[in-house]
C-alpha cells in the first residue's frame, strides 16, 4: 500500500491549526511512504523536508510536481487509470494555494490506497481439507 490514507480536508484543518507543522510531517509522510510503495529512493524523505525548509519553500515548488508525477506512478502500480496532476498543482503552487494542490494529492494518493485495501480485503485464505480415512 503506498501508506495510509488522510483526510483530504484533515491535511487542511491541521496544518492550519499547528501553524504548518502538521504539513511538514505530511510532506516527510509522503516521501516516505510513496517511496516505499514504489520501491525506490529518489532522495530521504528527510532530505526531501529539509530542502523544502532549507530554500524557503523553493524546492517545494519541485516537490510538489515531482511527487505528482510518482503519485501517477502509484496508480499505475495499483492498476488505476493515471491522473497526471502535476502541471496542475504546480500551477496553484505559484499562485499561492499549494494547500490546495497538496489537497488534490492527497485525494490522488487516497484512491490508490482505497483499491490496495480492498484488494488486501478481497483475498480470502483457502482451507484445504483433508479427510485421513483409514
């Protein structure tokens, strides 16, 4: 699964209430866990935070439309039809509601989460029985 599925408004609310914490956790959460599903390591996901913090904000305008990008690939994994997002959200990002963007991401990472659990949901355990009749 390509992590845990978050409330698309909770990522609103919370990053609100934290004055911005919550939304550094989100994009550390993100990297880590889309890079785990992936099974590749573009960069840590704590170096990812970092240069987000580091440049003021500029890498994350990068972020934003890399994780995008992998987020198409998530679905593709997941046998979903891709939703290429990231000129989009990069678009919003310039124009100052990158919170809305993130939004739009996270809805994007919620539906590859929703068919991963049920696909885990689905799969039911056969029992064989065998009968030793002597």
């Amino acid at each position: 699964m390509p992590g845990k599925k978050r409330s698309v408004v909770g990522l609103l609310v919370f990053s609100i209430i934290t004055l911005g914490i919550y939304y550094f956790y989100w994009i550390y959460a993100t990297s880590k866990e889309t890079q785990a599903y992936l099974e590749k390591q573009t960069l840590s996901p704590g170096l990812e935070l970092f240069l987000c913090i580091i440049t003021c904000g500029l890498y994350w305008f990068y972020w934003i439309f890399k994780y995008s990008k992998i987020t198409v690939e998530c679905q593709q994994k997941a046998g979903l039809p891709p939703e290429d997002n990231a000129v989009i959200n990069l678009i919003l990002s310039i124009l100052g509601l990158g919170i809305i963007s993130s939004m739009i991401l996270q809805a994007s990472l919620n539906k590859v989460c929703e068919l991963e659990s049920s696909k885990s949901n689905s799969v039911t355990p056969t029992i064989n029985s065998f009968e030793n009749k002597e």
